[in-house]
C-alpha cells in the first residue's frame, strides 16, 4: 500500500525536476557564481518555448560576425506572440535587453529567472508582450574568461565588452554600424516597443548604493512624455527601495574622475546611446547599472527586482502611455534640442560612500583614492541635475533632400531605422533651397569605433543647387522626424556628417601650383584696390595668416574662377516645400 503511495509521488516530484530543471540557469545552479555559455541562451529560449506553448516563443532575429544566433523569448499571456496581434491587441511592448557589453551580464541571467516567475503567476504578461534579449553581444559573450571587468565582482568568468568586430555596441545606435545593431533594429522596427530595458553594471568608484535607475523621456524628448517618463522611473526606483535597494535616479560618476569630493551631473546621453536613441522614437528607455563591486548574486538579486518592477509598471499604465506615445507621433516637429548640458546650478545631496584618503602614488604619480569599505559614511556632494537644452535647431519646413550620388547608402541607413523616404523621379536644374556650408572642419586624431568623427561649424543659407532625379525626399511630417534630424544635420553629435561619413565633402581635391597662385594673386590686386585693402588688413591683424605662405596664396585662389566652390558645402538640403 506504501509503496503504491510512494510510486505516483515520486513519479510526479520526478516529472517537476524534469520539467523546471531544463528552466533554471547555470548560473542558479551555481549558486550566482558562475554564468553560463551561449549555448544555454539558445536551449532555455527554446525549452521556455515548449514548456509554455501558448505563452512563449522563441525566434531568431540575426546572426552575428561570428555565424552565431541571434535569440530573443516573447512572452505574453494574452496569447498575443507576434507584432501584428500585439497591435491588434493595443498591448504595450517592453524590450528587455541584456548584455550589450558582455560582461555586464547580470541582465541575462536575471531576465530568465524573472520570466520563469512571471509566468508560474498571472498577472503583468497578461496586460503587455515581454521580449526579452538574454546576450545583445553574442560574440563578445564567447570571448570567455575570467577578469575580463577587473573592478567588477563576480561571476568568475565573463564575456567581452565589444562585439569580435571590436565595436562597442552602446556606441552603435544611430550610426548602427554593427550586424548585431542591424538586427536589433530590425527587431525594434517589427516590434516597436514602448519601452526598452538595457541591462549593465557600473564601471567606477566604491560606494554604498547598489543599483542606478535613469529614463527618457524625462529630461529630453516630447514634454508630454516627460511626465510618463518620470513616473516609470520613480515607480521603479520606490520598488526597489521597498525591497531594501539603495538606489539612485542618475549614474554616479564623478565630475572629475576619480575625486568623489567633485560629485555628480545629470545629462542626456546622445542617441549613440539606448538612452538617447529611443527617445528620438517617441518611446521610453531605461538604463539600469548595478554597482559593479556588489557581489554578482546581490546584483541578479536586484536586476531581477528591477525586471519585475518594470512589467509591473507597464502593466499598470503601459496603455495609457502608449496612447501619448502615438499622440506624440501625431504631433509635428518644428524644432529639437540636438543637445543637452547640466546648468552649473548645484545642490548638495547626501551621499552613501565610505570612508576614503587620495594621496600621492609612488606608482602612477598622480593622486590616488583608496577607498574602506569597513567604514561607511555620509559624503555630502554637489549634485547638478537641472539639464537644458543646448543647441536647438529649427526643422526644415518640409524635409531634407539626399542628392543621387549619397542616396543608396543614405536610404539604407534611413531603412534600418524606418525613416521613412522616397526617390525623386524627376529632378531639378534650379532648385531653393538651404544648403549647409562649413566654416570649421576639425577632425579627430585618433580613430572612434573604426571611425575618424568630425566637428563641423556652420550654418544653413538660402542657395539654389541643382538637384538629379533619383535623389531622396525625407519628409520631416513623420514620427521618426527626430531620428531623421539627427542622422541629418551635420552637427548634430551623432550624425552621418559627425561619424565621418560624408568626409569627402570636407576635403580639397583640386588645387593650384604655388607659381600659378602667385601669377593669378598680382593680377587680382592690380585690378581691385578694395582687394588690396584686404590683404593688407588680414597681414597686420592676423599674425598667424601672415606667417603661412600657403593661407596668403589660398587668399586669392578662393576668389579665383577655379576655386571648388563645393569645398566644404554639405551634399544635403533641407526645403520648406516639397520638390
């Protein structure tokens, strides 16, 4: 009788083990002190999948350099697993995404602790779609090894922060340089979510609290999502907090590095960034970095808090902030703050650190802070978190115009955003419009994720430019205008111009022999007195033009017939009207 009791018990405590085992990660059946190979990612998306039918799919939405997929889990319990039936539905899409940098990978492992909780109950995945990204950077997960993050502590060994490509990722947003970011956009444009989660842990100095919290729109972006934005993340944080986190709502690095007496200044990261790149979509992003000295299993601990907090939000206002989202796309740009800076407005925080010395170092020679962690204390710091608006443009009445020569490559970066466009079928031998034209053109020294980035000073003037048929028309009448605007304008921080790509239009191709440059000079000033007046100026008032004898020639080649009159002109327009 016994043991026919016994048989179906331990039958069935035998079916749970086999059925939860293959749902639990490595790095739980460690203890968190280890985290597993991406050969796991891909067997628990597809175990999660056939354990949850109904709820979860597993799918492939790129490859990697490398020849590795690409994974990513939808989850719902609404039965809504694609795009179109989440539209249907009017659910809110949260993006979760774990290790952009790979080894900051504290979001894979408690993004798949927190989805196998989410679904043992009911409750937030039943009001919104869930896809979850477990390794953004696949192929710098599998550069595996132990202190790959050397002021990080724990799992014994990690991926890379970059891509086998050497591209950093959260630097690849808008330029989108990276297969990988290809792919994640392509997601984004499938999906649209109304937030993204990007998972990290911190670089920096030794304190107490343990978890940052920043969003856009909050600072920057449409100002009725603002409000949203801030609502998301104080709710998140007050979670966290209720828990026994010790949260903050901006990344604590220090003015002046390595001086914690120096304190703190909010920003809006530029679109390079999760942060800046999701705002510029009318969408919310979140970034969350867990302090990197916390040991790995405080730091799954609080990610895992951080994921269930973020759908238990979503859940609760997710369709009330996706109806401002769609407002907002419905709202015309008429001018954008392509950059932000904190006002030097101060006020001091309480802080929670620990006791600290700098003095001198007979190593590097510099002064060294050393940092006892025995010994917490309060720092009092001044904190600067009033952000404003720094340079703001005027949208162009109509669009941007993309001439014929520049329109393959354009288009297909305007594609993997989903700006939207059109081909001109007809061109124009003299058009109005306003072209951009450099006065200061200065590049970096060293290489930027494999590009020379560029600062352009200039402005935009009325001019008449001819136009070829083929050249693109990029409406500024659509909800990514703010993404188009800041591929478009030269000086935006992270335009094509800036990264480099339009640098041939910045570089002299023609020139004049210095004995020609001289011949041509004399007849110029022997036949205009105004011109002799010039030169005679610019000699005694510019003491650096008159000790460079090529600057003196170029004075009279730039007012010769043959001078490019293209040097330094910007190949795109911006139209008040529609060709």
């Amino acid at each position: 009788m016994l043991r026919s009791l016994l048989f179906p018990l331990l039958a069935s405590l035998a079916f749970t083990t086999a059925t939860a085992a293959p749902l639990t990660t490595h790095a739980e059946r460690s203890g968190f002190v280890q985290t597993g190979r991406y050969e796991e990612v891909g067997r628990l998306c597809r175990d999660f999948a056939r354990a949850h039918p109904r709820h979860v799919r597993c799918t492939r939405f790129g490859t990697t350099p490398q020849g590795r997929p690409m994974w990513a889990l939808v989850a719902s319990q609404s039965g809504a697993l694609t795009p179109a039936a989440a539209r249907r539905a009017g659910l809110p899409v949260t993006l979760v995404q774990g290790g952009i940098h790979a080894g900051e990978i504290d979001g894979k492992d408690a993004g798949f602790l927190a989805l196998r909780e989410q679904l043992a109950k009911t409750g937030a995945l039943q009001k919104q779609v869930l896809v979850f990204v477990p390794v953004f950077n696949v192929d710098g997960h599998e550069r595996f090894g132990p202190w790959h993050r050397p002021n990080q502590r724990g799992p014994e060994q990690m991926g890379w922060r970059t891509t086998a490509q050497n591209l950093n990722l959260n630097r690849d947003y808008l330029k989108a340089d990276a297969p990988e970011m290809q792919a994640m956009l392509g997601l984004v444009r499938d999906w649209d979510p109304l937030v993204t989660v990007d998972l990290h842990a911190t670089n920096g100095a030794q304190f107490e609290h343990d978890i940052a919290i920043m969003v856009e729109p909050l600072h920057s972006g449409d100002a009725p999502l603002r409000a949203a934005g801030r609502a998301w993340r104080d709710g998140v944080i007050d979670a966290l907090a209720a828990q026994g986190a010790l949260p903050l709502p901006f990344y604590p690095s220090f003015i002046e590095e390595d001086n914690p007496a120096s304190g703190f200044k909010d920003s809006v990261s530029t679109p390079r960034f999760s942060q800046g790149y999701f705002r510029l979509r009318n969408r919310f992003a979140m970034l969350v970095e867990t302090h990197s000295w916390r040991p790995y299993p405080h730091r799954v601990r609080l990610t895992r808090q951080t994921v269930d907090a973020v759908l238990d939000q979503v859940a609760r206002h997710g369709r009330d902030w996706l109806r401002a989202a769609q407002a907002a796309d419905a709202r015309p740009l008429t001018e954008l703050a392509l950059t932000w800076r904190a006002s030097d407005e101060a006020r001091t925080i309480e802080f929670r650190g620990y006791a600290y010395t700098r003095t001198a170092s007979d190593i590097s020679g510099a002064l060294m802070t050393r940092y006892d962690e025995t010994r917490p204390e309060i720092w009092r710091v001044p904190l600067r978190d009033r952000v404003l608006p720094d340079v703001v443009r005027a949208a162009p009445g109509a669009g941007y115009l993309v001439p014929t020569e520049h329109a393959g490559w354009v288009a297909e970066k305007l594609a993997q955003h989903g700006v939207r466009f059109e081909r001109l079928k007809q061109g124009h031998a003299s058009l109005p419009a306003q072209a951009w034209r450099a006065d200061g053109v200065t590049r970096d020294a060293a290489t930027t994720e494999g590009r020379q980035r560029v600062t352009l000073t200039g402005r935009w003037a009325a001019e008449t430019r001819e136009l070829p048929a083929g050249s693109l028309f990029v409406p500024i009448a659509q909800p990514l205008a703010a993404v188009a605007m800041h591929l478009l304008e030269p000086d935006a921080p992270d335009s094509m111009a800036t990264w480099g790509r339009f640098a041939t239009a910045f570089e002299p191709k023609e020139y004049m022999e210095a004995y020609v440059a001289e011949q041509v000079a004399r007849e110029q000033l022997a036949a205009s007195s105004a011109l002799r007046e010039a030169f005679a100026a610019r000699l005694r008032d510019d003491a650096k033009f008159a000790a460079d004898p090529k600057a003196r020639l170029e004075f009279f080649y730039r007012r010769a017939p043959s001078w490019d009159e293209r040097l330094n002109l910007y190949p795109v327009l911006r139209v008040d009207a529609k060709p």
